[in-house]
C-alpha cells in the first residue's frame, strides 16, 4: 500500500491534472512534487493559475462560515508583510467612513478643536478613552480658564505632571460660594432699580417728548390753516431767473413772501439730517414760535438752554420734506441726458432692466438708507396698456395682482409719503392715454392705487413722438406745452430741469444722426429690406385700394391723367377734383380742336384756374352720432378679403403651377413636398370663406342689435386648424429653404413668382406668416368691437367669448415664438463655443451671459483677506436653467477699427444642482470677485463693476434654487 503511494500519484490527483502537460513534467523530473514543478517554469505558472481558478470555484461554492474559517486559517499563516498588504487592499475595497480624528490629526489640531469645548465637555471626553484624556487634562485647556475667573495655581507644577490646573478647577468649582437670586437681590440690588438721579433724568426726557409733540401739532395746524388760505397755482409767478422755475405763493400770517419762501427742488435727507430747518427771513413771529416761548419756562434747564438758542435765530421752525425718489431703466434711450438734468433733492435709481424685482427691491432699500420719499418717478418703456418694468416682467392690469408685483409694490409704497402729505406715484408711461372708453392703462391706474393707497398720475398721450408724451396733459389736468408759466405744475418737472427734459424728449432725432453710422457699414442690408418694404407698400396700394387688376384703361386716358396730376401738383389746388374736371375737360377739346398752342393752353388754364375761385365749397352734412360698431365691423369684413385673397394667392400662383408640373411629369416638387407646405393654407382658405360669407350676410342687414359675435365664436370653435398649421408652420419653412437650396427649378420657379402684383408683393414665406399675424388683427378688431358695445347687448356676450380665446391663442402664438428664438440663441450658443458638447437636452434655454476675469491666488494657504489674486485668462459664463458653463474668452481687435470681436473655448460645465456660490469681500487686492465651487474643482471670478456681479449672482441663485425645487 505504502509503495503504490509513492510510486504512482493518487487518482484524484490524475484527474485533476489530465490535460495540463503534467505528464510532461512528471517524466521532467517531478514526480515526487505534482503540485510546484521544478524546472518548468511555463508549466509551473499554468499550473499555479489553473489550481487558483479551482480554489476560487469551491470558495464561491462555500457557505459564510466556510469562507471566514479558510481566511481566518489563510491570515495565520501570513507573515508581517503580507498581512500589511492585506490591510492596504481592506482600505482600498472598503474606504474608512468613521476615525479617531485626534489619532489622524497632529497633536496641537486636536488641543485646538477641543479648546472650543465647554469644562463639561472636556470631563465627559476624557473618558472616552486613556488617549483622549491625556489630551483633554492638557494644562494649555484649563490653564486660561482659571486665570480668568482669577483661580490661580499656588504651587508650580512638576515637570512631567499632567491635570494640575484641571484639578484646580474643579476643586474651585466645588468650593465655589453660591447666592440664590433672592440673596443675590438683597446683597446687591437689581438691574430695574434705578436711582433718584436717574428717574429725575427720565422725567426731563419724557417732558422734552411732550413738547417736541406739542410743537408738531402746532406747526401742522400752521401748515393746514397756509394751504387753505394761499392762492391757487399760478396766481402769482415768480420772476423766471429764479431757481426752480416754478410759480410761488405767499403764506398768509406766517410773513414770508414769494422771494423768501424756499424752492420747490428740496435737498435729499440724510440718515443723521434733522427733522426740522430754520427759515432766512424775519418776520413776525407765527403760533409755533409764541408756543416755543410758552413752553420755555416749563422746560429743564438744559432744555431751556437749547430753546433759547434755538429761537433767539429764528422764529419759524419748517419741516424739512422727504426727497423725491426716481426710479430709471437702462433701456430709456440716452437715460445720461436725464441724469444730468436731475433736480437737487431727487434720489435717482439707475436700475438694469436685466434683474428681478427682488434685485431692484435691495437696490432701492439701500439707496434709500431708511429715508422715506416725497413721491415716486418712475421712467422706463411702456405704452398705453403697460409698463416694461423689467425684461420679461411687464406691469398690467392682468400681472399687477401676481404674488411677486403686489409683494413689489406694498414695499415700495412704504417708503413714500402718503397721499395727504402730498405723496404719489409719477408713471412717465402714457397710461391715462384713454379715448371714449375705458382703457387698460386707465385700470392699471385705478387698481394701483387701490394697492397702494396713493396717488397714481400718467401722461394722457396727446402729444406726439418719442417720449414727447410727458409734455403733454398729465391724468391731473394740468398742461406742460411750450413755454408756458403752468410747466412747473407738471409731475415731471418735479424731477427734471425743463431744458434738460425738453433736450432728452427730442431724443429721437439724435438717434437718427446715430444710425447713419450704421447704415454707412449696413448699406447694402438696409437698402434690400427698403426696396422689399417699397414693393410691399406699392402692392397693397395697387391691388387692395386701386384694383388694377380689374381697371381697362387706353394709353390716352393714362397719359390724360399722368398730366392731369402733374398740373395739379405743380398749382397746389385746394380742390383737387373741380380742378381735374375742368382740366380733363380741356385736354379733350384740345384733343377734338387738332390741338392748340402750348402757350394760349397755359393761359386758358390760368383763366380757368382764376375762374374756380368763386365756386363754393361742399355743402357740410348735418353731423350723426357715428356708428362705431359698424365701422369695427366692416373693417373686419374689408380686412377678411383681403385676408382671403392673400391665402388665395397662395394656391393660384404657387400650389396650382406646382400640382401641373407634377402631373405633366415635369416636377418642380415632389408630392410630399407641396401637400406638407400648401395643403394646410386650403384647409384655411376654406374655414375663412365660410366665415366672410356669414359675416358678408350680416353686415348686409346690418343695424344697432345686428350681432356677429356668435360667427366670430364659430370660428373660435374651429381654431384647431390654425393649431395644426401653426404646429407644422415651422417645418413647412425649413421645407422651403432646404428645396430653394437643392432644387435649382425651385429656385428658378420663386424668382419668378415671388414680389409679383399676384402676390401683393409678397415672398412665399412671408404669405405663409400671414395668418399670424391675422390672429393679432382679429384681437384688435375684437377688442375694438367690445368696448363700443355695451353690457346689455345681445352680442356682447359672445364677443367678450371670442376676444377671450383669441387672446388665449395668441398666448400660445407667443409661446411658439418663444420657444423658436430660445432654440434659435441655443444654436448661436453652440456656433460661438468652440469644442463645446451638445447643449440642445430637453428643455434647456439660455438665460444669462456674462464676461468676467478668471483669477487664481499663487498661495492658497494665506488668509482670504490677505490673498493677493492674478488674472489667469478672461472667462465668459454661460448661464442655462440647469448648468453653467465656463469658456475661456479671448478677444480679437480689428486692426485700424475700433471694432473687436470674441472667441469662447469650452472650460468646464457644472449642473446647477451640485454648483455652490460665494462671494468675496472687498480688499485692496481684489473687487467684484465670487468663488463658484463644483463638485471637484472651483473657480475665482471678478467682474468689471459690482453691479454686474449682483445682477449675475442674484440671477445665479435663482436659478440655482429652481433648479433644486424642480420649478421651472
């Protein structure tokens, strides 16, 4: 038995290494070691691999326990080296989550985190363990806690000993005399009892409390009694080289006159300016100064003191008013011009039309400085219906009630003056700009001032050209045009110099100056889009007013009338018609006589001319209440025509010529091609026909209870056609471009028929935008038919049901529009960046871009501020609704221009989510700068001016916090 042991390897042993080449090295020379040949190297590592691969198999075929029992057997026959590698493998599979900072941190970090540690805390740590009470009886913790309760250590302690001034503590501690609060009042007092002293003090400041009161109440009633009894405005005028320019009245029984009474442009409060001024004149004495005398005797000493002084230099005392706040956008066109002209005493808040409310909220409180404001000016862009506030935040009627603009308003208003100290809003917009009926800027009005209790005025828009407005009649009634005395009683002359107010409102002129520079680089441009303008004008003029396509005229009566009009140009009639008769009259005799001299015909002429001077004007029409409802709605029925016969131009010249050359076999367009651009234009052409003809048979019977809102509510229950054409709008006009671009019978086939009198002078994609902008036309035509109809007509129900679904379509028009020109900026974006990834992912938009440095500090261990920042490159920041993104910005300046242009190389991009801001104070090494931290890296940026930067990180934020929450 022992001899076949050793003399043939075991059966299991054969089995396991059939296949391998051990044979090989069995006959090699090992045969007494089957598991490690000796001189086969190859053999040996194959061998060790594949008895490895067997290990691993049983191991994944064992239960737990087996599998702890062979690592536990395997660790105890490792050596030191070996079990150390098996550590760093645990760290690396298994990272540490919790550690003993005071054995991984160096000893003076660990007694430094522990100083900020209460006694109690530092008693409970230390048993915690033997090496975290060695650290926390260390002398430096309690050494500077006795010393300053005063416990000072009477011995000194041993070299090596450890605890003494712990132990001295809590022996101090123990020993510790101890009052209960009782014993504690009676031993020392408390803080509420005040001494005799100090009641006589507070008595005094209580009496000067009385008479400050005292003195207020009778310089209302002085002031109350003066605007009773002065004047109106404009009864007397002051001399015009006096300051301010405005008219001035006397006060009766205060014995102040015109000359003396201050100007009407007061200096701004500041935070430590008094409440009260002293008048220059020296009149007689008024009630508040007799009550300063009365009240004398009665007053303390030191209070007594500061009355005399006060009134020995004056007997008037005058409150000093609040400033007048004025608030200006920077897209107001030369707003530098306003600036300049501001009065003294106006609080000017230049604000960027970028921001939020919030922004413009923390701009206004910090100018303000706790002042509160006489009146509120506000100047930005608006019209007669709303005010473009911010971009993207417009204040109407419908948006004034929104939770952010009524929490806007309620703050501003409390820093005016309310309206019986004269205070109230000045809206340099002309919303008061109403005609027979109510407009929405008149209720934007009414409802503000609902809101906020004050006084809302607005230009009422009667005067014409840009911002020319503002002189014009104001909501109050009162007229600034001219040179007129009433100018000064003008609200906007309360904040601006007229010279300066009057230069501004002729802006627009100067703008045009400006653009000649413009068209001298854009000449080209500027001159095809005014010969495609031209054409249009020209074709609606000859096809929707003379009709020319169902005019015969001969050669003679267009050379008559080409004459005709020449003459009467030339003599300037005032009676344009007689004159062409009497000509045309002439011009045929001439004709029938063989002709005449040219001399003699233009004395003929001149006799006839002298002869129609006595002929009398038309006979005047007895004037009718006219009919407003009618006119809106034969406008609407003219403006349908000419809406069909543009749809109608579309298949007659465009989908007819194509549809013929198809069947002809000479195809100018695939089938596919013509059905997706033009069959939705038929599908139009049939809903309109049927709606002209309906509201044709109306108007055919028209009379004052004809109703047409009940059509126009069919057509809105038919809207869904729009909403199809309008959905595949934008691939029909990527449809044209692509076969104008690889289609050159296509592109022949356009020249031809685009701009024709067939086409109104129209391109094909410009008649495929046609029905948008009918869906504004019929908004118009609505709004105007609702406010000449009254609330008890038949037809007023249906046409308010109308207006509110097309203004709802509209909506969604405005939408579309949106969305095109947010993916139109998306891909400019992705053309400037260069090597940037796609940025076209779901629903991502573009809000914000800004240009900054990219700084970087060569030591990052120094103190903040102390760090010292150098410029690496210059940065653009990307801001999207969930990531931002950083390029480096390299600027380009065209030689022997002033002109230069910016190139953007992709850096790094962040989502929003895992992006963290912080800004950085203010030293003499940097201004304007914020650290953004990503999750693995951070960047330090700097701004030009730290208005940028505000704008750019309150934006930041909220679009951070958006996109945490998951709002849009």
């Amino acid at each position: 038995m022992e001899t076949s042991l050793t003399s043939t390897p075991h059966s299991v042993n054969r089995w396991q290494l059939s296949g391998t080449g051990c044979d090989r090295g069995l006959r090699a020379g090992t045969r007494f070691s089957t598991w490690t040949p000796l001189n086969n190297r190859a053999g040996n590592l194959q061998l060790f691999e594949e008895r490895t691969t067997l290990v691993l198999h049983w191991f994944d075929l064992w239960t737990d326990g087996q599998r702890k029992h062979l690592l536990r057997s395997l660790l105890t026959r490792c050596s030191k080296p070996q079990l150390k590698y098996c550590k760093d493998l645990l760290v690396e599979a298994v990272p540490v989550t919790r550690v003993d900072f005071t054995s991984v941190l160096p000893r003076f970090l660990s007694l430094y985190v522990m100083s900020f540690l209460s006694p109690l805390d530092l008693s409970a740590a230390a048993r915690v363990s033997w090496h975290w009470r060695v650290l926390a009886e260390q002398d430096c913790l309690w050494a500077g806690r006795c010393i300053s309760r005063g416990w000072f250590l009477p011995y000194t302690p041993a070299e090596k000993e450890s605890g003494a001034w712990k132990n001295h503590y809590v022996s101090c501690v123990a020993t510790l005399d101890r009052l209960t609060p009782r014993e504690a009042a009676e031993r020392y007092g408390t803080l509420n009892q005040r001494s005799v002293g100090e009641a006589e003090e507070e008595e005094e400041r209580r009496k000067e409390r009385r008479i400050r009161q005292m003195l207020r109440d009778k310089l209302q009633e002085e002031k109350k009694h003066a605007l009773r009894t002065r004047k109106a405005w404009g009864s007397s005028t002051k001399p015009r080289g006096a300051r301010g320019g405005g008219t001035q009245t006397g006060r009766p029984g205060s014995g102040i006159t015109s000359s003396s009474w201050p100007s009407l442009s007061w200096p701004p409060r500041t935070a430590g300016s008094p409440s009260v001024c002293l008048s220059l004149d020296r009149g007689p004495p008024t009630t508040a100064a007799r009550s300063l005398e009365g009240v004398q005797a009665s007053r303390p000493s030191k209070a007594r003191g500061a009355l005399s002084s006060f009134t020995s230099r004056s007997p008037l005392v005058s409150v000093t008013p609040p400033a007048l706040l004025l608030l200006i956008s920077s897209r107001i066109p030369a707003y530098e011009l306003v600036l300049s002209g501001v009065k003294d005493g106006v609080v000017v808040v230049l604000y960027d039309h970028r921001g939020t409310l919030s922004a413009l909220l923390t701009q206004v409180a910090r100018t303000m400085s706790g002042q509160r404001a006489q009146r509120l000016g506000l100047l930005a862009p608006g019209g007669t219906e709303e005010i473009h506030l911010l971009r993207g935040c417009s204040l109407s009627e419908r948006t004034l009630l929104t939770p952010d603009h009524r929490e806007f308003w309620e703050k501003m208003c409390g820093w005016v003056a309310p309206t019986v100290e004269g205070g109230g809003i000045d809206i340099f917009c002309p919303l008061a700009a109403a005609g027979r009926h109510r407009s929405s800027g008149l209720a934007l009005m009414q409802t503000l001032s609902t809101l906020t209790g004050l006084q809302v005025l607005a230009p009422m828009g009667f005067a014409t050209g840009s911002f020319q407005n503002i002189l014009g009649e104001w909501s109050d009634g009162r007229v600034c045009t001219g040179l007129s005395e009433q100018r000064a009683a003008s609200p906007a002359l309360r904040f601006v110099c007229e010279d300066a107010l009057l230069g501004w409102c002729r802006q627009a002129q100067w703008m045009e100056e400006a653009l000649g520079q413009l068209r001298g680089s854009w000449g080209p441009q500027l001159h095809g889009v005014s010969l495609q303008a031209r054409g249009r004008a020209l074709g609606h003029f000859l096809w929707e007013k003379i009709r020319l396509e169902e005019l015969c005229v001969s050669k003679e009566l267009t050379e008559a009338l080409t004459e005709g009009l020449s003459a009467l140009t030339r003599q300037g009639e005032t009676r344009p018609l007689e004159f062409l008769a009497v000509f045309l009259t002439r011009w045929s005799e001439k004709k029938e006589g063989g002709g005449e001299s040219s001399g003699e015909e233009r004395g003929r002429n001149k006799g006839h001319d002298s002869s129609l001077a006595p002929l009398g004007l038309i006979s005047e029409q007895p004037q009718m209440l006219f009919d407003w409802r009618g006119a809106a709605a034969r406008e609407l029925h003219h403006s349908e025509c000419l809406y069909l016969g543009r749809l109608g131009a579309v298949l007659k010249v465009y989908q007819e010529p194509l549809t013929a050359a198809l069947n002809s076999n000479r195809a100018i367009l695939s089938y596919a091609d013509i059905h997706l651009v033009l069959s939705p234009v038929t599908q139009l052409l049939e809903l309109n026909r049927g709606f002209q003809a309906d509201l044709h048979g109306r108007l055919q019977r028209w009379g004052a209870e004809q109703c047409v809102g009940d059509v126009l509510v069919e057509l809105c229950s038919k809207l869904r056609v729009y909403t199809n054409y309008l959905n595949n709008y934008t691939t029909a006009l990527r449809t044209v471009d692509k076969c104008r671009e690889t289609k050159p019978p296509f592109r022949a086939f356009l020249k031809r028929a685009d701009r024709t009198l067939a086409t109104h002078m129209l391109s094909l994609q410009e008649l495929l935008l046609c029905p948008v902008w009918r869906i504004q036309e019929y908004v118009t035509l609505l709004q105007a038919l609702s406010s000449h109809t009254h609330s008890g007509h038949p037809d007023h129900t249906h046409l308010c049901s109308a207006l509110d679904t097309l203004l709802g379509f509209r909506e969604f028009i405005q939408k579309l529009k949106r969305n095109s020109e947010r993916d139109g900026r998306m891909e400019e974006t992705q053309k400037m960046i260069q090597g940037c990834p796609s940025l076209s992912e779901g629903n991502r938009q573009l809000i914000i871009t800004q240009d900054a440095a990219l700084l970087m500090s060569p030591d990052e261990k120094i103190p903040e501020s102390l760090r010292i920042y150098e410029q690496v490159s210059d940065a653009g920041l990307f801001l999207f609704n969930d990531a931002l993104v950083l390029t480096r910005r390299s600027v380009q300046h065209t030689p022997f221009s002033l002109a230069h242009r910016s190139t953007h190389t992709f850096l790094a991009s962040v989502a929003l989510g895992s992006l963290a801001v912080r800004e950085i104070r203010h030293t003499r090494y940097v201004r304007h700068a914020f650290v953004l931290e990503g999750p693995r890296r951070s960047w330090v940026c700097a701004t030009e001016r730290g208005e940028e930067r505000e704008h750019f990180l309150c934006v930041l934020r909220s679009a951070m916090s958006a996109a945490l929450t998951g709002r849009p």
